[in-house]
C-alpha cells in the first residue's frame, strides 16, 4: 500500500446545494463569507471531525474561526493544538499540557499520568459551572501523521477512547470531549482506512481493542469534512454503533 501522502486526491464530491458559491474559490479569502460554524458544531454533537482541505490557508480559516464560535458558547473549553509543531510523543505532550491543566503529564500514552489520565481531569473554579464540553482543534494534524502514523493513531484512540469513556462508562459529571482534526487530504485518505483509528479502536493485541472492552463502543464515531464543500465529504453521518 501507498503512503497516506502519495495517495491521489479525489475532486469534490458535492456542494451545499443551498449556496455552491458559499466558499469562495479564491484561496486568500476568509472562510467567513457564510454561517457555516453553527452548522459544524451541530455535527459534533455525535461525532469528531476530520475536516480537510489541500489549501492551507483555508484550513487555517476554518480551525480558527471555528474555534472562535466553538469558544463562545457556554460551559465549553477550547484546547489548541499546533500541528505544525507535534512530530513525536514529546512535542504533544508539550502541548497537551498547556491545554489542559492537571498533574505532571509523563511522556506515555497510558497509566497513572500518561496522556489519557490528563484527557480525564477538568479544572473546577468557585463560582463557575463546570464545564460540558471540551473541544481539540488540531491544526495541521497530518504533520504527525506523516512523521509517524502508528503514535498519531495511538494519540487519536486516547482521544476518542476517553471521549466514549466519559459519554458511556464514567459516573462522574458528564463532560463531552469532541476532536476536530485539520489537514491536508492526507488525513481523509488515512480517514478511508478501515484498520486507521478514524475507524476502529487500535489493535493493542488483545481478542478485543481496549477501548471496545472498556465502554462497549464497536468504533468511534468520526465524520469526514470537505472544507472546500463546506460540508460532509461522503453520505449521511453514521449513526452511533454499540454492541
């Protein structure tokens, strides 16, 4: 098989037909010329996002200005993470950790503060509510891909395994984690995958994945986003599959 980055890129497979002059075709213009964002947030009710598009300054368009509405509802925190930046498990945890306050984060995946541990901790304020939802915004993700795609599907499962975890398992207040993951069509090819981690849990060698046993979740739930098309890059979004 091709690398994910010498795969070919398909050409557009719809438009919104509400407004197919929605987006402008002129790369340097803001990606504000609609009201997409309510839109996009509503699919993240049950789903994370692999939104892509092969022109970057669109993409950044899109993660930045959907990270602005994102931040401006109530309850919800916003954790960034620079893509362009994150190549191995150290420079992510660099960035985990200024994203999401909690105990020294180790440079692991699982255990008592690895990576997953401080997906699970919330920041509690007097006098604030607790938060309801948590959204990352991961910019230019296909960096990490490129470098090594077994750690960034290791990095997505935590994601998305805490996410399900915290939706179906945990009896403590509930708190929605949703993962938006921007880049290039590296990230959809990687998305059409079956055994990628944008459609399974990963095979940790075990009769059944971890996260499976865990929350009893048959895969994540993730939706494939065409930033040109402004909208869904294949069919309906899939409905929630547990066993």
């Amino acid at each position: 098989m091709s690398p994910y980055w010498e795969m070919p890129v398909l050409p557009c497979r719809h438009l919104p037909a509400r407004d197919m002059s929605a987006l402008s075709r002129q790369s340097e213009m803001p990606l504000l010329v609609t009201d997409w964002q309510a839109d996009v947030t509503q699919l993240l009710d049950e789903h994370h996002l692999v939104a892509w598009s092969d022109l970057p300054q669109r993409r950044m368009q899109f993660a930045v200005s959907l990270g602005q509405f994102l931040g401006s509802q109530r309850d919800t925190e916003v954790c960034v993470f620079y893509g362009k930046y994150i190549t191995d498990i150290e420079s992510f945890c660099h960035q985990l950790e200024r994203n999401v306050p909690g105990p020294f984060l180790h440079r692991r995946m699982e255990g008592i503060g690895g990576i997953a541990d401080l997906l699970r901790q919330r920041a509690s304020f007097r006098g604030r509510p607790e938060t309801k939802h948590r959204f990352y915004i991961w910019h230019d993700a296909d960096v990490m891909l490129r470098a090594n795609h077994r750690l960034f599907g290791r990095i997505v499962d935590a994601i998305s395994g805490i996410a399900a975890e915290a939706e179906y398992v945990s009896e403590d207040l509930l708190l929605i984690h949703r993962a938006i993951y921007v880049g290039s069509s590296v990230l959809d090819v990687y998305a059409e995958d079956p055994k990628g981690q944008f459609q399974s849990w990963d095979d940790d060698g075990h009769d059944e994945p971890f996260w499976k046993v865990v929350t009893n979740v048959e895969r994540p739930l993730f939706l494939r986003y065409r930033i040109d098309c402004l909208g869904p890059d294949v069919g309906p979004p899939p409905t929630t599959d547990r066993r």
